[in-house]
C-alpha cells in the first residue's frame, strides 16, 4: 500500500502537477485559436519568465546576484539550453495541437519517459536494458501503433498522410525532441535557484518564438485585438497557473519525495488531459484511445518503477547510473 504524504505542502504540490499541468493541454489548444503559436507561446513564456524571476527575487531577499560576469554566462547557456529544450517540446506539442485533440497529444507525451530510455540505450554509455524496462518499451511503441492504426493503415493503402497522422507525428516527433535534449544537457546547469533556472529557460524559448512571430507574420498591430476572451484566459491560466505554480510546485516536490511518487504525474497528466478535454473542451473520444492510453501508461510505469528499483540498489546490474527524465512539456 502507498503511504499517502501528511504535509499539506507536499499534498497541495501533487495536487498541482495532476490537475494543472494535465489540463494546460486544452489550455494550450484554446491559446491558439485567435493567435498565432509562436507569438502565443512566445508571450506566454516572456511573461512566466519575468514572474518566476520576481518570486525568486523576493524569496532570496533582494540577493538577486546576476550582473556578474559569471552568473551572466551561466545565465546565457541556460537560457539556450531553455529554447533548444522548450521549443522542441512545447512547440511542437502546440502545432500537434492543430490537428488532435489536446488529449490525444497527451497521451503520445506520456510515453516520453520511454523515448528518454531508447536515447539512454542509443547514447554510446555503458548500459544494459532491464526486462522490465523492454516490456515498458514494447508497451509504449504498441500504446502509440493503436493510437494511430487508422493513420498508419491510410499511408500504406494511400500513400498520403491525414490531419491526425500529422498531429500524431509532431507530438512524437516534440517528445522525441524534448526528452534528447533534456537528456543530453542534463549535467550542464550549475545554477542552484530552481526559480531562476526556469525563468531563464523561458526567456531563452520566448525570445526564439517571438522572432519566430516576427518572420512568419503572426505578429501584427491587429494580434491582440483579434485575441478572444478564451484566448486571453489560456494565456492568463498557462502563465500564472502552467508555469509558475507548476514550475515551483514541481522544484519543490522532486526534493522531499521519491522518485516513484514525483513521476507518478507522467502517468496521470493524460488521464486529467482526456477528463478536461471531453468535460471543458467537448472533444469527441475515440474508441481506440482507451486501450492506447492503458498500454503508454503501464509502458511509462514499468520505466519509471525500474529506475526507482536501481536508485534503491536493486540487483539490476547497471554499468553507468543514468539519472531519469521526465517530460514537463507543459510547464
């Protein structure tokens, strides 16, 4: 039996990370109906960055030390580690967006524990596959082959692709992204405030989405006249909600819990995603969406439930520890 965590802190964090980082995927989705991805996305991220950074600012004190040559180049390498990471992730899970239902992008990010896992396996480092993590391997590749059958069976039949082939195929192709790029910067963030880490990541990603704006004509004198009141509550809920209270909920949770716990969101994101998406979004569900979300999500937990055994000193030989990734690409 899982042992339920007593402080309210910890409960008011879990709390967060279930609830509003599974329903950012419909919040995500409403963003963008009278606004461009980019410039969406891109206001979004300036605006978190500039509020994470202003709570940090207050919780330290006013000890705020970033104009020192050092702090400031370590400042500029996070933030570029911020856009490669966040703009993989977060921009193509929103272009997925265009084309599926937000819940059905959740679902497809889910499994990105189990891409980390293939990349951790095609990085060169000495390490061996565990059974465990092969079933939940086997389990995530079939999870997405019964999501997408129809898709796949039209481009063989067809040779073309649908709208929700598309949508399938960005979702993929940003998780496959996000978690390469989370994965392979891992050691390079020396900078210890979690707050300003991730403020600056955003400001690195939101720079890279406005210029975006810029060039494909999304930013505009008539963008924000032409934003509907649906738009502006997704920016509103995504900037205070998404990425600030999920951000330091999520900093704060990954210290005092365990592993197996702090992961568990990976699992129930897509769940509160389909529940949002069908009860505020009126998105239609398919049949096939049961069994798909039932086989990522058993494949994601015997990912993650084995790398909490080798973090306990299971009897699993492992040659090099690999620290596990988890996807925060709605944070």
């Amino acid at each position: 039996m899982v042992e339920m965590p007593r402080d309210p802190k910890i409960l008011f964090a879990y709390v967060s990370l279930y609830i509003i980082w599974g329903s950012t995927y419909l919040a995500l989705k409403e963003g963008q109906k009278s606004m461009s991805i980019d410039l969406f996305l891109g206001i979004r991220l300036f605006l978190a960055a500039f509020l994470n950074f202003a709570i940090s600012y207050a919780l330290i004190r006013n000890k705020f030390p970033l104009f020192t040559r050092e702090n400031l180049q370590e400042a500029l390498k996070v933030a570029i580690i911020g856009a490669l990471i966040i703009v993989s992730g977060q921009g193509l899970t929103s272009l997925s967006m265009r084309y599926v239902d937000s819940h059905m992008a959740a679902v497809v990010i889910a499994g990105t524990p189990i891409y980390i896992v293939i990349m951790q396996a095609m990085s060169g480092e000495k390490w061996s596959l565990s059974i465990q993590e092969a079933y939940g391997m086997g389990l995530g590749i079939l999870g997405i082959a019964i999501l997408s059958y129809e898709e796949i069976l039209i481009i063989f039949q067809r040779f073309t692709l649908t709208e929700t082939g598309v949508g399938i195929f960005f979702a993929f192709l940003g998780s496959m992204l996000y978690g390469g790029f989370s994965y392979f910067t891992r050691n390079q963030i020396k900078m210890k405030d979690p707050l300003a880490v991730g403020g600056f990541q955003m400001l690195g990603a939101s720079f890279v989405f406005l210029a975006f704006s810029l060039f494909s004509g999304g930013w505009s004198s008539q963008a924000f006249v032409a934003m509907t009141p649906g738009t502006w509550w997704a920016l509103c809920y995504l900037v205070v909600f998404g990425s600030t209270i999920g951000h330091t909920a999520y900093s704060f949770i990954v210290r005092v819990e365990p592993p197996n716990r702090v992961y568990s969101y990976t699992y129930i994101n897509p769940i509160i995603a389909i529940l949002v998406g069908a009860w505020l979004g009126g998105e239609n569900l398919k049949l096939q969406l049961i069994p798909a979300s039932l086989a990522i999500l058993l494949g994601v937990y015997f990912i993650l439930g084995n790398q909490v055994l080798r973090k306990q000193g299971s009897p699993i030989s492992v040659e090099k520890k690999v620290s596990p990734l988890t996807a925060t690409n709605d944070d």
